[in-house]
C-alpha cells in the first residue's frame, strides 16, 4: 500500500516523508522547509475539512460563507472587494457565495453612493443571529481541534504562523 502524505496517522505521514526524501535521495532540496509547509497546508485542509462536515454542514455553510458571515459580523458592512480579500477568494467567487447567502436572507447588497461599480454587504438580522447562533460551536470545534496542544503551545503556534504568513505575503514582521 502507498503511503501519502494525506493521512491523518503520524506514523504514515513520516514514512511519507521518508519516501519522499528516498525518491529524491541525491538532490538538493530543503526537506525541512518542504515537511513544513506540507504540514501547515495539511492541517489548515484538516481543519477546514472538518469544520465543513461537522459545524458547517449543519447550517448548510461552506467554508467561505461562513469566513464572509464572520467578517460582516466582527466588521460591519464591508466593500465587496475588501470581503473577497479577507475570505482568500477572487471576486468572482464571491459574486456567487454572496447570491447564495442573499437568496438565504443573511446579508444585503448596499449600492455605493458615487460609484455604481463599488458594492458593499452587510448582514441582515436573521444573519447575525445566525452567526450569532453558529460561532459558539465554531469555537468548540476550533478549541477540540488544538487541545492535543496547551495554551503555550496554541500561542506559540499562532505566532509562527503569523511568521509564516507575513513572510509569503511581505507584510511587516509582528511577532
């Protein structure tokens, strides 16, 4: 049986690794950097799977729904383009995750005053009470999937990866 790097069980992942390293025995690659970053992306798939199937799935939420609902509520009404920034999705995207949510009755459209093309959304009030309602179990799931860590360990994880992503993405350092 292959083993990939996909799993969930620690012993396969390394012997992924090790494979991984034997094929590319000879070479000169950053075997380091490559397990690291293949680690950070598959816990963040991990964790995303799995608030989709469980938390998600039951208010009929993807992923990025739920980050536009999130943002609305901890922001208030936001442009458009600013809502696809901070949910990682291109503009296009966003069009149809914001037709879904509209046709839901959990957020508006607010038509900019001066320019046609510039649209904000904000949450309706059934929205809010949605997030609202959602969030509390969010975090449940969110705390369950970091409790193999203690608080020093959570704090010290979120900070390298603020690391990480500052360095990919050329923001100032904020250790």
């Amino acid at each position: 049986m292959s083993r990939r790097i996909s799993s969930s069980t620690p012993s396969e992942v390394l012997q992924a690794e090790r494979d991984i390293r034997a094929r590319l025995k000879g070479q000169h690659f950053d075997f380091t950097a490559m397990s690291a970053v293949s680690n950070v992306y598959r816990a963040g798939t991990a964790v995303r799977n799995h608030m989709e199937r469980t938390v998600l799935a039951e208010y009929d939420l993807s992923w990025v729904a739920f980050t536009i609902l999130w943002v609305l509520w901890i922001w208030g009404a936001q442009e458009t383009g600013h809502v696809a920034s901070e949910a990682g999705v291109t503009k296009g995207t966003l069009t149809g995750v914001i037709k879904t949510l509209q046709g839901r009755k959990l957020i508006r459209r607010i038509p900019h005053s001066d320019d046609r093309r510039r649209v904000s959304i904000s949450l309706t009030a059934k929205g809010e009470r949605l997030i609202e309602e959602l969030f509390p179990a969010f975090n449940q799931h969110e705390r369950e999937a970091v409790s193999a860590l203690n608080a020093t360990e959570q704090r010290e994880l979120a900070r390298l990866l603020r690391k990480i992503t500052y360095n990919v993405t050329e923001e100032p350092d904020a250790n």
